[in-house]
C-alpha cells in the first residue's frame, strides 16, 4: 500500500468516525483544507500520473465528507423530532376559570349604584371602641346590644364592630358635609349558626348629610339602590320601626321579585321582603360628631350583604355562603 493510499484510508475512518457536523468540519479541514498534505502535494504534482492518483483520492474523500454530512443533518432531525415532539392534537392542560364569590358579586353591584350616586364608598377597621359602636349612634345604656351576650367584647372598651355604621361616624368627624358615603363590610354578632344567621356578615350602609334632606330622598335612594340590586321593576314601601340612631325609623321593604308581588315561598307570601333598616339621622347624633341638627339632617340605610345575596339567587341557607363549597358556589 502507498502512502497515500494509506492517507485515503485513514481519511475515510476520520469521515466516518466525526459524530457531529462540527467534528466532520474539523477532519474536512485536515484532510483538504488549505494547508492539508493533500492540497499541498496537489499544488507541487508534475507527473500527470500523480496528479490523476492525488485528484481521484480528493475526490472519494470529497464525496464521502458529503454523504456523512447528510447522514448527520439527518440523524440530527430525527433526534429533534424524537425529543421535542409537540403533539398538537392532544388535548391541553384545562385551566380552571374562577369567578367572583356571590357575596363580592353583590358588594361590587352595591359599589356600582352609589358610586353612580356620586357617593364615596368606604371600608373601616372592624375592631372598633365602645363609643363608636354605640355610644356616639346615640345607643341607650341598657340597649341589649350592649350586653356581651350578643356582642363580642376583646375588654371593657373594644368590641367587634356590630354594624359598619361607626365607619360613617368616623368619616362624618373627619370632614365637614355635605357628605354622600356607603360604608362596606364585614359585622359581627355572637348569633347561633343557622340557616339565616351567621355570627360573620356583611352590611352596606348608605348615609347623607346636607341641608334640608327629607324622607323622600331617603326613598328614591333606597328605590335606586333596589332596582340596581333585584332589577327595574322593583317598588319600595316604608314600616315604622325604632332604631336608636334614627328619628324616625323605619325599615324598608321591597317587592319580591320572585313573584312580582302576588306572593310566593320566598317573601312567605305577602308580596314584600325586608330589607332592613333606614330612617332620618337622629339630631342627637349629629351632635354628637359636632355638627348642628338645626342646619344639618340626614338618611341613613342598611342592609346585609348575604340576605341580598340569598334573595338575588334564591339561596335558603345562609351556610351556603360561608362553607365555600365549590358545587355550591359554582351555581352562582
Ligand atoms: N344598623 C342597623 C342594623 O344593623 C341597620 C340600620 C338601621 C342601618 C337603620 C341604618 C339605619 O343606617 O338608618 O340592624
């Protein structure tokens, strides 16, 4: 065997032996590159014959660098698709859509109408003082929500907020009126768990300080507030009632949107549903956050978040709200 014979050979084991198309370019340059043997003899070749045997190896070895760099662009695609195989018919992965808990649901409706109102909505701390829960709403000493029988009391002084009103009694200090301004949020009275009473609730309560504000307005605002909540067509009618921080008070009902108003299971068929409190700002507490009752009046109303909830979606037990069972609140 000639040396280059021998050179062809080895070349061809180099070709067959790169495992990638960097390493074949590596023996291309070895083999033919510029300054290889081969190229080097080529360029000194005098004998015809030499020259036919040098070209013939350049050649082979010239083809076969080819053939290998096919074989491996193709092997290269096949392990690509091997290992980065995409199956697009496959079904996805699901991605689980959520939605707004009923009581957010109705909290971001009640947002909505006084907001359209031009009233500020307000949330407040729910660990509140004695004074602002009741004394300053004008609460008599012996009023039984006082007692630590229905009120949760930390001491003598502190008591979790029973009703979002001090929220607005707060705000009424804060600034002078008039005042638009609903205050959202949770209340808490120690009541037995059952289908319509929960320890933890939510109210809005809606309040208006100005000049020469009458119980007509309290009752186109409380109708504008209902029919945002339970649709157009609802009416509004008033009942006498006491609330220790209104004079006069009343509590406010509305027609059942179930029924229309012929009666049916859900307002125990008379027609009307209560709605909850409301009445005209007792002048003893609007003295008691110094303004004076001879120049300023005032509305205020009330009303839990669940019960309107429960009402809007015909939910019989307030439970329902609370145990965040996704079968349930899925419905809504
Ligand atoms: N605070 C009362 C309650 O929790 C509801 C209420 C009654 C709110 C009369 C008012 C009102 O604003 O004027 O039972």
């Amino acid at each position: 065997m000639t040396n280059w014979q021998q050179h062809e050979e080895q070349g061809m084991a180099a070709i067959e032996s790169a495992a990638s198309s960097e390493a074949l370019e590596d023996v291309r340059v070895g083999l033919l590159g510029r300054k290889s043997e081969l190229k080097l003899a080529l360029r000194e070749v005098r004998e015809r014959e030499t020259g036919a045997l040098l070209n013939g190896i350049r050649t082979r070895l010239e083809r076969r660098l080819a053939e290998r760099e096919r074989s491996l662009a193709s092997a290269e695609i096949e392990r690509r698709l091997r290992e980065e195989v995409i199956d697009v018919t496959l079904p996805g992965e699901e991605l689980l859509l959520g939605h707004l808990h009923p009581i957010t649901q109705v909290r971001r409706t009640v947002e909505d109408a006084f907001l359209g109102l031009g009233y500020e909505v307000r949330d407040d701390r729910e660990v509140e003082t004695v004074e602002y829960n009741f004394d300053k709403l004008a609460f008599l000493p012996t009023h039984p929500a006082r007692s630590p029988r229905d009120t949760f009391f930390f001491d003598e002084h502190r008591v979790l907020r029973t009703e979002t009103s001090p929220s607005l009694i707060h705000a009424l200090e804060q600034r002078s009126p008039p005042s638009y301004m609903v205050s959202i949020g949770r209340v808490y009275r120690r009541d037995a768990i059952t289908a319509t009473r929960y320890p933890i609730f939510h109210q809005f309560e809606g309040l208006a300080v100005d000049r020469g504000i009458t119980l007509a307005d309290l009752k186109g605002t409380l109708l504008h507030v209902m029919r945002a909540l339970y649709g157009p067509e609802r009416r509004v009618r008033f009942r006498t009632h006491f609330f220790p921080f209104t004079e006069p008070s009343i509590e406010p009902d509305v027609s059942c949107g179930i029924c229309g108003g012929s009666g049916c299971r859900t307002c125990k068929f008379s027609g009307w549903i209560e709605m909850g409190g409301a009445g005209m700002v007792d002048p003893e507490v609007l003295s008691n956050v110094g303004l004076d009752p001879a120049e300023w009046g005032g509305f205020a109303f009330g009303c839990g978040l669940e019960r309107t909830a429960q009402l809007r979606h015909d939910i019989p037990d307030i439970r329902a709200l609370w145990e965040g069972d996704l079968r349930v609140l899925r419905q809504f």
